[in-house]
C-alpha cells in the first residue's frame, strides 16, 4: 500500500480529491488516482482523474506507469488541477 492511500483512508478518501501529486524538485512528478492520459507531448501531460483534470507542463517530458500511479519525469516547470 502506498503512503498516500495510507493517509487517505485515515483523512477520508473525498478529503485528497481522489487523486495525489508530488512534485520531487522539478524534476519528476508522481501522481496516483489518475485514470487516463488525455494528452502527451514533451511540453504537456494531461491526465484525467474524475472529473479533474491534471496538467503537468515542462520539457522533454515522458510517462511511465507504475501499478496504477504515473510518473512524469523531465525538467517540471508546473501543475496544475482544474
């Protein structure tokens, strides 16, 4: 189980928005409760998580998943939850 889950079922699950992001100094990004990738470029990733759609904007991104979470690594320059 992951730490986030961990805290999310203490603080209740409606409390994280369904959805976790750290941002590790610019230079990667994890985030778990997406469901789908929207759009991919080097300059912008979209995920969708529910109804809220997550943004990460940089350069030479690139996505690999790992058991239901995402990672979003190159240079980070923000993101963003609409």
């Amino acid at each position: 189980m992951s730490i986030f889950r961990e805290i999310s079922e203490k603080i209740g699950y409606a409390a994280t928005g369904g959805y976790n992001i750290v941002n590790f100094g610019g230079k990667h990004v994890y985030v778990e409760g997406a469901d789908r990738l929207v759009e991919l470029s080097d300059e912008k990733v979209v995920l969708a998580a529910g109804k809220k759609t997550i943004t990460v904007t940089g350069e030479e991104l690139t996505v690999s998943d790992y058991e239901g979470a995402v990672t979003i690594d190159g240079r980070i320059s923000g993101e963003s939850v609409e």
